[in-house]
C-alpha cells in the first residue's frame, strides 16, 4: 500500500496528496535498493522529486501511453546525462550525410524519440513550445521521406 505521508516532510500539503507517486519514484532517496528486499543496486541519478509520475487524471490513450513509457524514462533517466543527446546527434549526423535509404533509417529513431518526448510533454506546452515540436517532428518526416526517395 502506498504511503500517501512522508514523514520527512512536514508541509502541509504532502498531507493532502490525491494520488500516491508512482512506485519507482517513490523510494528515491531512501538507500540504494529498488525495494524493500530487493538486494539491488540502483544505477545512475536518483529520480526526481515531483508528487507524480503520470498526469493526473489522465485517461484512455494518455494513460495506456505513459504507463508503458514509465520504464523507458527511468530507464533513460538513469543513463549518464550525455548519452541521450549525443546518440540522437551522431544518428541526425548519419540521416544528413547519408544520401540514401541508410540515412533515412538513421533519423527514423530521432523522429520516434522526439515525437515520443512531444507526445509525453504536449499537456504541459505553451503554443510556441508545440509550434516548435510540431516544426521539428516535420522536418525529420521530410528529411526521412527524402532520404528514402519519395521527393
């Protein structure tokens, strides 16, 4: 059963919680394992703070797509901060000087990421934020399509 309480913090409002965090983010800070018994080590960063893992209310598609991208992102979260960044430029350098099918294959996982992160992200965006991940995931599709021959 989750712990709406945390005794270690006295405000307020970590009394009044509607929805308990979510397992793998709750035990941050507490020790290195990934549970109680567990015996494993945890890797990398520990997980932010934050009072939930998913949108609150979310429902249908929303839902189903943040529950299953929980493992991806700690999974993410827990590589070193660099690695994310410079796989995703080596793979748009390899879509940009790759004039054929290979290329396009190369940016195929820089678009799924960026729309994946757009998608996960879209509740929280301004206007010009979406207008800037809109432009983005367009310009991969055409990079893609034109890598693969379609203009």
């Amino acid at each position: 059963m989750a712990d709406k309480h945390d005794p270690r913090d006295s405000s307020p409002s970590s009394r009044k919680r509607a929805v308990p965090a979510h397992p793998l983010a709750r035990d941050q800070g507490r020790g290195a394992s990934n549970g109680p018994g567990s015996g494993r080590a945890r890797a990398g960063r520990p997980l932010p703070g934050g009072e939930h893992f998913m949108t609150p209310g979310a429902t249908g598609l929303r839902r189903a797509v943040e529950e299953k991208s929980a493992t991806p992102l700690v999974f993410l979260y827990g590589l070193p901060r660099w690695m994310p960044p410079v796989a995703l430029v080596v793979l748009l350098l390899v879509g940009f000087v790759v004039p054929d099918w290979r290329g396009g294959i190369a940016v195929l996982p820089v678009l799924a990421f960026v729309g994946w992160l757009a998608y996960m992200s879209w509740p929280s965006l301004g206007p010009w934020a979406r207008i800037l991940r809109v432009a983005l995931a367009t310009f991969l599709v055409a990079l893609a399509a034109e890598r693969f021959g379609l203009f």
